[in-house]
C-alpha cells in the first residue's frame, strides 16, 4: 500500500476514483464536505436533505458531481457532532476502505483524518487510518484450491487531504499504522491458518523468516530436548499428548542503539504468547460443536509475532524480547489425566485437574524462562479463558495486573490504538481457589470467576518482575459469517511499546 497526503485547499480538484468526506447527523459538514457542498452547487447538503442521514457507520455514494474532478464522492455518515471520537474515526475510515475494496478500485482520498476530535491527536487519525486500510485489504487465499474465485483486493494506493500545518504528524501516524497493520495482517493470517499447516514448527519458522526480513530481528527455537533440558516439565506435559513437535521459540528485536554499544542498554520489554496451535482439551475433552475454531489458540504467538513485524519495521528504539510455548493440546495415550501431578521450570508442583486449562501450563515455565533478561515488564497474551467472553464479549480484552503503572500505560494504548482492554482483579483472596491437595497449586479454581483464577495462577510464576496478562480469548477472533481472526491486540501492543520507546 501506498500512503500519501494531500492538502485540503484545493480539494474539489483532486483527481481520484473515490474521495471521502465525512458529514454528522445534526446537517454540520465537515470542512471538507463544505468544500465539496460549495464547489458542487450544494450537492452535499442536497442529499443530507433527501436521502442521507448520515448515520454513524453509513455512506452515500455521489457520482459525477458537477465542478468535482473525483469520480465519486463518497459521503461517510459521522453520527452525532457532539459525540464524534476517535471510535467513530476509526470505524469512519473502516466503512471507506472497505468501500473501496469492495468497489474493486486502485485508489482512494480519504479527508475524514481531518476532522478534529477530542480524544486523538491527528498523527493518531492518520494512524486509525492507516490501520483500517489494513484491516480492509487483508485477503486469506492460502488455502483455496481456485484462488482466481476470491481476487485480491486491488487497492493500492491511499491518500489523506488534511491541512498544510498537519503533514508532518500526518506522515508519522501513517508510518506508525502502515507497520501495525503489516503486522496485524501476519498475525491474521497465522490465526486464519488451519492447525495441520500453522503446526508448532510452522511458528518456528515464521519466526526464523523475520529474522532474515529484518536485521533487528533475532530467533531461535528450541526443541523437545533442549526445553526438556530448560527442565519445562509443565510445559511438556502439555506438548507430551500430541505426536507434532513442540517448540519453545525466542524471538528478539534489538533496536541499532543497542546493537552498536552496550551501555546505558535500557531492560528489554518481553511478551510471552499462548502458542497452542490447536487445542481439543485433552483427556477433558471438548464437545465436538465449533472445536474448528481452537485452531486460533495460538493467536497470543501470533500477536507477539505480528508486533515483532511492527516494531522491527519501525525500528523502535526499544529492546522487545518475544518468548512462545508453542504445542497441540490433543487426547492421546500420552496425554495429562485429570490428577497428574506435573513440576514446572520455577520448581512449584501443579495439579491437573481439568487438562483443558493447558494454556497457563504453557505459559507458567515461559514466563520462569523470561525472568533470565531482567525485564522492565512482561506482558503475556493469551486465549486463556472462555470466561472471558462472558465477561467482557468481543469489545475488551481482559487486562490483569497487581502494577498499576503498567495497567494503566497498557489501557490507555488501547484506547490510543482503538484496541481497547479492561481492567479485572487480581486479588489475593482469589487465590484460595487453586489450593490443591496433593501439589503446590491447582490448574484451576472452580466456576467462580474463571478468568480471575487463570490470572491468579500465571501471577504465582512473575514474583519477580513487573507483569500484566492479556485474556484475548474474545477480541483475537470473530464468529459466524466473518469467521476469522482479528489481529488484535498488536495495535495495543505496539501503541504501548511506542509510547515506552
Ligand atoms: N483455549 C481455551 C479458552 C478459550 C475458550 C478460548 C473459548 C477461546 C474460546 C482454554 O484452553 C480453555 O479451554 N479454558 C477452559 C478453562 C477451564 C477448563 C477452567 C475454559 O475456558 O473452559
Ligand atoms: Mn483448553
Ligand atoms: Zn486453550
């Protein structure tokens, strides 16, 4: 994709398949829609009187118009004046991408960047924008056997008209989306691939590939002997009911200042991400409706992936270590019984009493592994609970932390991002549910508060470091006719990383 920006003057002028300009439910044009309106005899306001209500979420195409040098028009529906937000920004530039898309064209200009609202600055419009051209254009074709049936977007060229005094931010929040949605598009893809192609190794070598993509990039991945020598007894467990190989994989990001010299390094900033890349249960079997979609358990890897793409895109002046446990969860002659006593890496004994809470016994010996790079904080990202669809849907992630400084940078990255996260408790007195009677901890405290007692467990391994835990298991993936994964939470993570860099 091709992004530019143009200045909004002369904006009747623009030569374009499509132009966007938004208009708000109370008859107020924006500056650009008045533009459009004056040089059009009245065009705009003519079709906000007929047939355009200008809806939050709505768009009305207006071809040919007199005095207009664009093909179309399209007028994006802002809602209410009073009301607009970065929210509504967002999903504005959503509706005209995927406009584009759709209408099959080469090219559009978007003026709704413009428009100010209160809760984003302009280099974060231009950003949002940037990112739903991303989110419009992602095209899944890996597994189609006529591809010619499902042609890729055209789309190739994008442009922003904002004013002259604006360019500058303008080009930085679009570099800053331009690499969030590259990095959501790997993240969709790998979520999007069926778990007999996106395999513990495929991950592995995804990593491997940004490595030689970007100088920035550094990985390494381990196998079953070296991680039975980490001696991740939790971990293997896991990965022992599957004949596919497990693979622990080190995914690092040093920024140039940190490859050039060693002093004044800051600590890196690691992520550690669910890769169960399908997961049935185990012996505690799933029921057989939509266990399809258990190929995206493995969607925290592939989000620490997509923001590795990110950052190293950006070469962001900040260390990013990504750590990824990564194994099937399947029942087999092999596989944890409920009861089986197991010793992860930090030495503590768990009990197993339900072998479909796998995923924090993955990532328990992950996060004893990242204590070895005194990090300044470790965030791990994880489909760990259906709980939390129940609690939160498909809006918020979940966010756990007992660091108020790294909870509240995490939240407000997510608002910043329009990838937002909510705050749930991790009390102490919650952790009375995983007392177990034969191990140091249970894998699970009972129906009451479920994803509070997944956090309660993996805060037992981070004693020693600032830590927050992302519950991604409503936000990574969508349901129903728009199956498919959604790439989130890299616009909140790389936002955060930004914001550390
Ligand atoms: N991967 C699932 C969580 C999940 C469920 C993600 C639905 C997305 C959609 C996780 O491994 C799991 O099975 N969790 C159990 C925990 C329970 C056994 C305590 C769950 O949520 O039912
Ligand atoms: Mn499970
Ligand atoms: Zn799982």
């Amino acid at each position: 994709m091709e992004f530019s920006t143009q200045t909004t003057a002369s904006l009747h002028q623009i030569k374009t398949a499509a132009l966007a300009v938004g208009v708000f439910t109370d008859g107020i044009l924006s500056a650009a829609a008045d533009i459009i309106d004056r040089a059009s005899n009245g065009a705009v306001r003519e079709a906000l009187k007929s047939e355009f209500h200008a809806k939050a979420g709505t768009h009305l195409v207006l071809r040919n118009l007199p005095g207009i040098s664009a093909a179309r028009v399209i007028l994006i529906g802002l809602g209410q004046h009073d009301r607009y937000n970065a929210a509504t920004h967002a999903n504005a530039e959503f509706t005209f991408a995927h406009y584009c898309v759709q209408a099959n064209l080469a090219e559009g200009v978007t003026a709704l960047a413009s428009i100010e609202c209160a809760d984003a600055s302009v280099r974060n419009r231009a950003q949002a924008a940037a990112v739903a051209v991303g989110r419009a254009t992602y095209h899944y074709d890996a597994t189609f056997g006529k591809r010619d049936r499902n042609p890729a977007p055209r789309l190739k060229k994008f442009a922003l008209s904002i004013s002259r005094n604006q360019a500058s931010h303008t080009q930085q929040g679009l570099k800053n989306g331009a690499a969030i949605a590259h990095g959501m598009h790997l993240t969709r893809e790998l979520g999007d691939l069926p778990a007999n192609i996106c395999t513990p190794t495929y991950l592995g070598n995804t990593a491997k590939k940004l490595a030689k993509e970007f100088k920035s990039i550094k990985a390494e991945v381990l196998d079953r002997k070296q991680i039975e020598a980490l001696k991740m007894g939790s971990f293997l467990s896991v990965a022992r009911g599957s004949y596919e190989a497990p693979a622990f994989i080190i995914i690092k990001h040093v920024p140039a200042s940190a490859r050039a010299s060693d002093k004044g390094r800051k600590a890196p900033i690691v992520l550690v991400g669910k890769g169960v890349t399908f997961d049935a249960g185990g012996i505690s079997l799933k029921p057989a409706g939509n266990m399809d979609e258990m190929k995206y358990d493995m969607c925290g890897a592939a989000s620490v992936l997509g923001t590795l793409r990110a950052v190293a895109e950006l070469d962001l002046d900040q260390e990013v270590i990504g750590l990824i446990p990564t194994c099937e969860n399947l029942p087999s002659g092999r596989a944890n019984k409920p009861g089986d006593v197991v010793t992860s890496m930090s030495g503590q004994t768990i009990e197993i009493l339900n072998t479909d809470a796998e995923g924090r016994l993955i990532l328990c010996d992950a996060l004893t592994y990242a204590e070895r790079f005194k990090p300044a904080a470790v965030i791990d990202i994880a489909t760990l609970t259906g709980a939390c669809i129940v609690a939160l849907g498909h809006v918020n992630s979940g966010l756990f932390s007992k660091n108020d400084v790294l909870a509240e940078s995490l939240l407000a990255a997510g608002r910043d991002a329009n990838d937002v996260a909510w705050r749930l408790p991790l009390e102490d007195a919650y952790q009375e549910q995983l007392h177990s009677n034969f191990a140091d901890i249970a894998n699970i405290g009972g129906p009451p508060a479920g994803s509070v007692t997944a956090a309660c467990f993996l805060s037992r391994f981070t004693g020693n470091y600032p830590w927050a835990h992302l519950d991604i298991a409503g936000t990574a993936w969508r349901s129903g006719k728009e199956k498919g994964a959604t790439g989130r939470p890299v616009p909140l993570l790389v936002q955060y990383l930004l914001n550390q860099a």
